[in-house]
C-alpha cells in the first residue's frame, strides 16, 4: 500500500463514526449522471454497471444508500476494516431479485448470503484522487482473499467508440450498462460529472396509483398500472407484466422499476416496461 494508502488508513480509523445512525447517508455520496454521446473521455475508467443494492460500510455496519441498516450475517462482514468502503451487493447478472429478497430481510438468510458478493469500487473518505483510491482498495482486496469480497476491475477508456463497443458486449451477456469515473477527480458527494452511467436504455421508479383493465387474453385480467413518476409524469406501462402480475397486481402506493428509450414530445417515456416491484432499500 502507498504511503498515502497507510495514512489514510490511520485518519480513517480515527474519524469512523461508530454505530451511529445514518438516515441521511444519501447526501454524501456521489449520485451518479448519465453519459452523453460526445463527452471527452479523458482521464475516464470504465467499469461494468452491477445490477445489485449499493451499500457502504462505515467502519462497523453496512448501510443501503438511503441509510437503512443492512443486516449481514457477521462473517460477511467479519473482514471488512475499520473505515468507510463503498461497493455493490452483487450476485451476479439478472440476479437482482436476489439479492433483493436477501439482502432486506432483517433477519439473514445465510444460506441466500454466500450467493451475495461485496463488490468494492471506492474508499469515500481516503485521500487522494479516485486512481490513488482505487489502488489502495485494489492493494487491500488482493492482500485479504476473502471469497466474497472483490474489487470492482476499471481500466482506462481510450475513445468513444471502444466505450460503445463495450456496451455492446456487456449488454449481448445480459449485463446492466457501464459506469465511468473520472480517475483525477476527488470524492465529491452529489451528482457530477465525476460518475456516470452509460446504458442502452434508462431504468427509472414511478408510483402505481391505478389499474387498467385487461382485454381480448387479459380480459378480467389486469390490462397495465397507471403510474406517476417523482415528477409528476402519470401514463400506463402494459408491458413487462408476467401473467403471475396479471392475476395478483402491485398494491396501490406500490414504488416500480420500469425501463423506457427516451421520451415522447409530451414528456412520456418511450416503450415504458415492467422490470420489477422495487422494495425500500
């Protein structure tokens, strides 16, 4: 480990808030934007987008990124040191469901759990730009070898076009999209430019508020969920609803994921889908 790598670890290990509570987490972490076609690369790294719950450890408890408590059994987390990590709970790709069902039971399922990997990708509070963090996280993942926790791999990004022919391929194995991070930039909570997504599609949540009813097959079925996004936006999504969801419909107030290309010209996300009931995390 660096020199740096080493005092960060021992600042850390001093400022590690013990055992309190963080019902504003949220505020201060990096939020991720959306890459735009055309924006310079430069001093990017790209790494895999994980379809997993995003968690972080703050030196002795595991955290979802709106603050709850995420309760692990204790060997998962026996390893991990005293400071601050940030990673993704992952079971590998289309498995979110999961780690879903898994990782927000109160009480662990052990047997879910060894299914469930920490992949760590940043040390929020070290010192240093994300390269120098990265390095030391990679150094610390290495030298542990625990089966369960592993690093996140990023490598530079050389253009454009070697971005969108990675997305190909991740996207052909059914994976999520990519994220990059600028590796000069210092952890900055908030959303910037510093983390960034780049997905074929946009996956966002909405409300359902309502029903439709089913026709011609569907008839006495439901048909599609009348929805409202956080801004407002209300529309139907029919798409994406498995036969079991035809039959037994989310609750009213239920909060959904659904996956759209874009927007109409009156603000409508375009080709809305189903994904999934997306419980609090």
């Amino acid at each position: 480990m660096s020199r740096n790598g080493i005092l960060t670890c021992a600042i850390l290990l001093a400022l590690s808030p013990q055992g309190q509570a963080h019902p504003n987490i949220s505020d201060g972490i990096i939020h991720a934007g959306h890459y735009k076609q055309g924006m310079d690369l430069d001093n990017y790294w790209v790494s895999e987008k994980l379809d997993g719950i995003r968690a972080i450890w703050d030196g002795k408890t595991l955290y979802s990124k709106n603050g709850n408590v995420i309760h692990a059994p204790a060997w998962f987390v026996a390893d991990l040191p005293n400071m601050h990590m940030e990673g993704e709970l992952w079971a590998g790709r289309g498995q979110f469901h999961l780690v879903q069902q898994t990782v927000l039971d109160k009480v662990p399922n052990q047997q879910a759990w060894r299914k469930i990997d920490f992949m760590l990708f940043d040390l929020p509070q070290a010192l240093g730009d994300y390269r120098n963090r990265y390095y030391d996280l990679a150094h610390w993942v290495r030298h542990l070898d625990v089966e369960h926790i592993k690093l996140v791999e990023h490598r530079p990004i050389e253009s454009e076009q070697k971005l969108l022919v990675l997305l190909d391929k991740v996207d052909g194995k059914a994976g999520e999209g990519l994220m990059l991070r600028k590796a000069n930039a210092h952890y900055e909570s908030g959303r910037n430019e510093s983390l960034l997504k780049v997905k074929k599609h946009q996956d966002a949540e909405a409300v359902v508020i309502g029903y439709k009813a089913g026709e011609g097959k569907y008839a006495g079925l439901l048909g599609s969920l009348h929805v409202r996004t956080k801004d407002g936006t209300d529309f139907y999504i029919g798409s994406g609803l498995k036969d079991a969801l035809r039959h037994d419909p989310p609750p009213i107030g239920s909060q959904i994921t659904f996956r759209f290309n874009g927007y109409t010209h009156t603000g409508i996300p375009r080709f809305a889908r189903f994904i999934r009931i997306r419980e609090r995390e």
